[in-house]
C-alpha cells in the first residue's frame, strides 16, 4: 500500500513539474541566445537552423514563423526604458535612431501577436513612412487618440507590444551592445 | 519524513526528464502551429497570395502588415521545385521552412543581385543525385536543400508605403513554384548557404 501511495505522488509530482515548466517555458520563452538593448530583446538565432529547443517550442506553441536570418531580425518591447509594461490608454513615445538597415517596420501588437484595431487602420510605419527630424532622428507617438507627427494608434488597449524589424542588416549574431545596435528609447510621457 | 522527502526528490527528478522530453517532442505532436495553419488556405506546389493582414483576418499571428505575403507550400516528393520571385520595388525576399516551421534559409533580393530570384529547392538526396557537369558554370543557378521534403516557402514584398501595395502584390502575383519538369542542367555549387 504505502509502496503504490510513493510510486503514485512521484508520478504525480513528475507530471505536474513536469509538463508545468514545458507550458512555461513555451508560453513566456526563455533567456536563452536573447540579445537585449534597452527595452529590446531579439533572438538571432531563432531564425536558423541553430535555434534552441525553448525557442522552438515558443514558435510552434505560437503558431508564428520567424524571420529568416538572411532576411532580417526582429526584436521586441513589452515595456518602456524605465520597465512599466506598455499601456495603450497612455502616450508612449518611440524616439531615437536605429541600427543600419535597408528598411525597418514598426508594428503593435495585442499580448497575441494580433493587429491592434482602430479606425484608421494604422497598425504600424515603415522606415519610409515616417516624418524624420533634420539629423535623421525621428519620435514615433504612440496614443489612444489622435496627435500631431508620427502618430500610431494604440486602440486603449491595456497591454501591448511592439516589434521592430530590421531588414537586410548586419544586425544578427555579432551583435552585443547598443554600439553595435542603437535602439530607439521607449519613454511613457503621460498617463492619464 | 525523510521518506516523504525522498519521494519528493524522486518526483522532481522524473519531472525534469518528463520536461525535457515534452520540449523536444513538442514540434512533432503540434497541431496549431504554422505549417498546419497556412496547410488549409495553400496547395502543394503553388504560390498562393495571402490575405492583407488586418486585426480579424490574420492566419498566424505576428505578420508584418507592412509586407505583402504569399506561401508555396512545397512537396519534393515528385521532383525538385523550380522557384522565380520578380523583384519588387522596394524589398522582396524569400524564406524557407521546414513543416516543423524551422527557418533553414532566407535570401532577399540584394543577395540574389537581380530583377529576378530564381532557385532551385531540393532535397539533399536529389542535390547529391545531379549529373555532374565539368561545365560548372559561373553561379547563375542558386541551389538550396531542403531538410525535410515538404515545407513552406514564404514570399514578401514590402509596400513602403500604403500606395505601394499594388505593386507589391503585383510581383508576388506574377512569382510562380513548380516542379521540374526537365532534369536542372549545369548546376552551380552554391548550394543552400546556412543562413
């Protein structure tokens, strides 16, 4: 008796362990080969054959395909500079230069990876979209409602993420530090 | 208690490999993920416009809206696959997956260096059954291999602006993928660069 009580918590206490770390570890990703500037992380190993386990397992679970290496990387924020999780009922602002690529995408995304809606269709700017200040820094505003400038709509969703993409970039697995790769900062400015 | 803890340990340890296991078995028993999701709106061997991403209408998550897309779902069973992307005006590049959504290789159109993107996908065993040819000419014949004989070839042009679109969709309308239907003639070695 006390014998298949043991084999019975071990098993359970197994499974439990388990399978709760796969469903983690698939569903929040892991540290693994992340390459982090500011309040970016990309992994640039993701899109090759050298990908690690966990991040194989993010991308199947997710139902998303990265981006291939040669085609370019991207990376993600789900806070700002000063870590408060992005908030679609506050101005955010996206401002600064970007590492050397051919074309760059900035798109929101719901926790899901799904297009934020909103009434101008506006889900995010192409490097060749947006107005840039003289020196070729731009500030990008990320608003529930209308301003002036570059203008993405947030939708007032309460949690959201942004991607940068980078096309055609050195930008990869050399990449250390913000010298290599200078990010945009990520500021919150107001917050009702 | 000792006994009690023993237990415990016994459980953790048998977790950790119950743990491992799952994650590596975990891109052969899914179901939701990419490969089976584009699967139903794709033929075999046929390049098939995706739709305009929009928040109600996307089939996977994460595409960039800023792109227009369309996926060659490949079998290689019946003979390598000739694939010809025209080039769009801004960017268009071209990414390969394995059906267990494994990113083997990506070229754009700057690496390819021409109006047109043209290769050969194939796998290793059909690479390595090539007649050979002295007459390797200079690499106008770009050749990948495929790990597995079925997979995703995803083509992208960039609109980079709104107005651009047309044109974008345009190119990958006029792309096509197809089996060989003549055996390839002097291939080049550049053969599928890791990338």
């Amino acid at each position: 008796m006390r014998l298949i009580l043991t084999t019975a918590l071990i098993l359970i206490v197994a499974t439990v362990v388990g399978l709760g770390a796969t469903w983690m570890t698939a569903t929040r990703g892991t540290d693994f080969g992340t390459l982090t500037i500011g309040a970016w992380t990309a992994q640039p190993r993701i899109g090759t054959t050298e990908i690690n386990p966990y991040a194989r397992a993010t991308v199947i679970r997710s139902g998303e395909l990265p981006l291939g290496a040669g085609d370019g990387i991207a990376f993600i924020a789900t806070a700002d500079d000063d870590k408060k999780p992005l908030d679609g009922r506050c101005d955010v602002t996206v401002s600064g230069i970007t590492p050397p690529a051919r074309f760059w995408t900035l798109t929101v995304y719901d926790m899901k990876g799904h297009l934020v809606a909103n009434a101008l269709q506006r889900y995010g700017f192409t490097s060749a979209e947006i107005v840039r200040s003289a020196d070729g820094s731009f500030a990008i505003r990320l608003a529930p409602r209308a301003r002036a400038g570059n203008w993405l709509p947030t939708g007032g969703i309460e949690r959201y993420q942004l991607m940068l993409r980078l096309y055609d970039t050195p930008v990869g697995i050399g990449t250390r530090t913000q010298r290599d790769a200078p990010m945009p900062s990520i500021a919150t400015v107001n917050c009702p | 208690m000792i006994r009690l803890l023993m237990t415990l340990l016994a459980g953790l340890l048998l977790g950790g490999l119950v743990h491992l296991v799952s994650v590596l078995a975990l891109p052969r028993i899914a179901s939701r993920d990419a490969y089976s999701r584009l699967s139903q709106m794709t033929t075999v061997n046929t390049v098939r416009p995706l739709p305009t991403t929009d928040p109600d209408n996307a089939p996977i998550p994460f595409l960039d809206p800023g792109f227009a897309m369309a996926v060659c779902r490949y079998d290689l069973s019946s003979g390598p696959i000739k694939l010809t992307v025209p080039v769009s005006p801004s960017y268009t590049s071209v990414s390969f997956y394995t059906h267990d959504d494994l990113a083997y290789y990506a070229i754009n159109d700057r690496s390819a260096g021409r109006r047109v993107i043209e290769l050969d996908l194939m796998t290793e065993a059909q690479h390595a059954a090539l007649p050979e040819d002295e007459e390797v000419t200079a690499a106008d014949r770009l050749i990948v291999d495929s790990p597995t004989p079925t997979g995703l070839i995803v083509l992208k042009a960039l609109a980079a602006e709104p107005g651009l679109r047309p044109q974008a969709e345009a190119a990958l309308a006029a792309a096509t993928c197809k089996v060989q239907t003549e055996p390839a003639a002097k291939p080049s070695e550049a053969s599928g660069a890791k990338s």
